[in-house]
C-alpha cells in the first residue's frame, strides 16, 4: 500500500449532498437551490426515525411523503420481503399470473368498499387514477354509449404528475405551464367552499350524460394543504354521482390503508366507489405499488371475445410485481394484528389535544385535520417569504423531519407513532414557528 494516498476522509452529509446534487434531478425541488437547503440524505430507518450519513437522527413526520404506515425496516415486512425475494422479484401479469398479486388481490377483496372488485396494479398513485380515467371512457364505449368523453372534478383537487392525472387534478402547485397539455374537465369547487356539494349537484343535474366519471379524494384533499371535508358531505356528493349513472371514482392513494383512522375514507363517508386508486400507503412505503379497483359491472363490460375491442388496451412492465404485493399483503395482516386503525385513532385525538397550542399560536391560520392526515396553516406576516420552507427547516435541525406545501405544515406521522413522539412534532413544530416569527419580527 506504501505510496499510495491516505484513505478519503469520512464522508460527511455535505459531501453526499454534494454527489447527489451532481447526477440526481429530485423532484418538485428546485436544484439550483438545493444543495444550499441542506437537505438530509437518509442512510437508513429504523422504526419512525431515518438516520442520516452523519448519523443524525430524525423523527419521520411526514410519513416519506406520505407513504410510510409502520415505521421503517419493521422486521416482519422485512421477513415478507426477504421470502418473496427468494422466490421471486418479479413477472409479468400481462396474460399470466403470479401468486403474490392473486393472494393480495384476494386481500383486498376482502377490505376494499367495492363491489366485487377486480384489481389492476401499477406502480404509482398517478398510473392508478390514469387507469381510472381511462377505464370510465371505455366503459360507456363498451357499452355503445357515446359522448362521454367528460370528467368532473373538484377545485384544489391533486391526482398525480401524469398528464390525464394532471388533467382531472386543477392548477396550481406550478404545475400551470402545463395547461395546454391538460384536457378540459367540468370543475366544480373543492373542500374550501363550503357549498361545494351544491355546486357539484348543480352542474352534474345539466351536463351528467357528458361525464365518463366523477372523481374525488374522499374526506381530504391532501395536496392543496389538508383541506378537509365532512362524511356527511362526501356521501351527498357521491349519492347525487351515483343517482345519475355517473361512475364514482374515489382517488384514496394518500387517504386509504388508516390515514383518515378508518381502513379507507369511503368507509367512514359510507360510500361505495365504482372505481378506486390505491397507492402510496399500500406497501406500508416499502416498493412502488398501486392498484385500479373496478366494481363489477364496470370489469364486466370488458368482457368479449378475445382480441377483440373491449379489451382494456393498457398495461405496465412491472404491474403486479410480485415483491411489492408480498410485502402489501402482509402489510394489510399486520394492520390487523397489531391493532393500528385503532391505534391511528387514538394517535390522533393526541395529536389534535397536542397542536391544540401550536393552533392558538398568532404565527397558525388554521389546524385542520382528519385522522393522522394534518395541515399546519401558517399566518406569515405580510411580506413575509418561505414561511413554511423556513419552518420545515427549523424543525428538521431540531429532529423532527416536516415537509411545507406553500405556507401549509403537513404532519402526517405513520400509523406506528407514539404519544411520546406525537408531543415531540407539535412541541418541535411550536418552537421552530415561534423560532420564524421571532427572526421576522426582529427583521
Ligand atoms: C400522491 C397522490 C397521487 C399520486 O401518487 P404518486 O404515487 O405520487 O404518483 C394521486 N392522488 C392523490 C390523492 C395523492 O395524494
């Protein structure tokens, strides 16, 4: 070894910083300025915590984007996974089968708010309302209906990135370049306009034979900053969807699988969606997975001949990848066994009486909240900038990791988080608001 250089010092999170910003594009982050935010690069998780290249501990309030359900590398999903890897990682369900989707499919018969459902998986919450989307229009196709080529679909609304997905999602989150790309759709109000289920009913009673379907995120528009609605609402809504003939296709990729503290939203609205999204918490946050649910009659007016038209023409390489549906599959039964709708629940009357200071903060709008889904709107000062960048960031150097939608603080802790850390985030979040205001008042 003689002549040779001295081994590299160790690597610091501002080196990997440095690496990450050199070949990864992240997104919805602007990487000019990215390195600069220093951002935590995750080496490993371990329960509710991620742990960071300097070994950094941090509280993961965010649920990884809202994905997360039991924590980080949970030895039982961790035992799931390691058994299917050794059989197999993955085979195609365009004409063939696999085990592991039949078994989670069979799984999610049994919990789904749908009637005799069939399940199409993808691999994002994205593909998964595209499917839906694209599934209405054929379906009145099959059926010889024509002139259904139309969406209704809610103000505020977010469905994912992809174009259709984009399409029924409205504008905003600077996303509105895209407009052009985007197809027209009937808007009507979102969860902030308290007369948006009359306003709804208003135009489904005039153009209710132009619509494919009728899309909506059941009790939480998450994206637009956690703007939330009644049961109540929700079920008018859907009645007066449902009463037309108008397919019903409830988005629940960031409300399903125990957010709202019911398996799925629709279930505490007591609806039944003629088709489903399912994403982001299906794998408990472990491997790109998504599902369609298609209600009976609407799976059943693809049924033809083979080869022939009313085939649903659509399809993803890694559709019903077998790892990913061992591990949702024992997600779902460990829900069950370890209790966690009534854990999230209770988590959750917690975390209302533990933001109850934060809300009466002069620096907090508003603190809404449906089940461990929560939006924290901040009260800048006027011109005040980054309020929710700024606060985030307090709270990350602090060691609770929080994400802002705008001037919205999302907390969204997994299933598996304690009372203690649930004190933690709100504690964490007042002093880095308190923090914030504090630097603008001195400004
Ligand atoms: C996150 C989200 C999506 C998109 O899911 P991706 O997996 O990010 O493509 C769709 N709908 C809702 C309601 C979401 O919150």
């Amino acid at each position: 070894m003689e002549g040779r250089p001295a081994a590299p010092p160790a690597v610091t999170a501002a080196d990997w910083a440095r690496r990450d910003a050199a070949v990864v594009w992240h997104g919805f982050t602007q990487m000019a300025a990215y390195e600069g935010s220093t951002p935590v690069i995750v080496e490993r998780g371990e329960g509710n915590y991620l742990y960071d290249t300097d070994g950094r501990r941090y509280l993961d309030a965010i649920s990884s984007l809202w994905v997360v359900t039991l924590g980080h590398a949970d030895p039982d999903l961790n035992r799931a996974a390691l058994a299917q890897l050794e059989r197999i990682s993955h085979s195609t369900l365009l004409g063939n089968g696999n085990t592991a989707a039949i078994t989670l499919a069979e799984a999610l018969r049994d919990v789904v708010p749908v009637t005799g459902p069939h399940f199409l998986f993808a691999s994002d919450g994205a593909a998964a309302v595209e499917q839906a989307i694209k599934i209405a229009f054929q379906y009145w196709h099959n059926l010889g209906v024509r002139g259904r080529t139309s969406y209704l679909a809610l103000g505020d609304a977010y469905h994912g990135d992809s174009v259709g997905s984009l399409s029924v999602g409205d504008g905003g989150f600077g996303t509105d370049l895209f407009d052009p790309l985007r197809f027209g759709v009937l808007r009507t109000p979102g969860y902030d306009d308290p007369d948006w289920v009359s306003k709804a009913v208003a135009v489904l009673d005039e153009h209710h034979d132009r619509l494919a379907a009728a899309v909506v995120e059941p009790l939480v528009q998450g994206a637009a900053g956690m703007l939330v609605t009644d049961p109540d609402r929700v079920a008018a809504f859907a009645g007066a969807v449902q009463a037309r003939g108008v397919p019903l296709v409830c988005d629940e990729v960031a409300t399903g699988f125990g957010r709202t503290g019911a398996m799925f939203a629709s279930q505490l609205c007591g609806i039944r969606p003629d088709l489903m999204c399912l994403g982001k918490g299906i794998t408990g946050g472990y491997l790109p997975l998504s599902a369609t649910v298609a209600a009976s009659h609407i799976f059943e007016a693809f049924l033809g001949e083979d080869l022939g038209p009313r085939t649903f023409y659509h399809g993803h390489s890694y559709s019903g990848n077998a790892l990913a549906c061992a591990v949702a599959a024992r997600h779902l039964e460990l829900i069950v066994e370890r209790g966690l709708i009534d854990r999230a629940v209770a988590a959750a009357e917690r975390l209302g009486d533990a933001l109850a200071p934060v809300a009466a903060l002069p620096a907090v709008r508003e603190v809404r909240r449906r089940g461990l889904m929560t939006g924290v709107e901040l009260n800048p000062p006027a011109g005040a900038s980054r309020w929710g960048r700024r606060v985030c960031a307090a709270a990350v150097s602090a060691g609770v990791l929080l994400r802002p939608l705008g001037d919205v603080v999302v907390v969204m802790p997994p299933l598996s988080i304690t009372d203690d850390e649930i004190d933690t985030i709100a504690r964490t979040l007042a002093s880095a608001i308190e923090e914030v205001a504090a630097e603008d008042a001195e400004a």
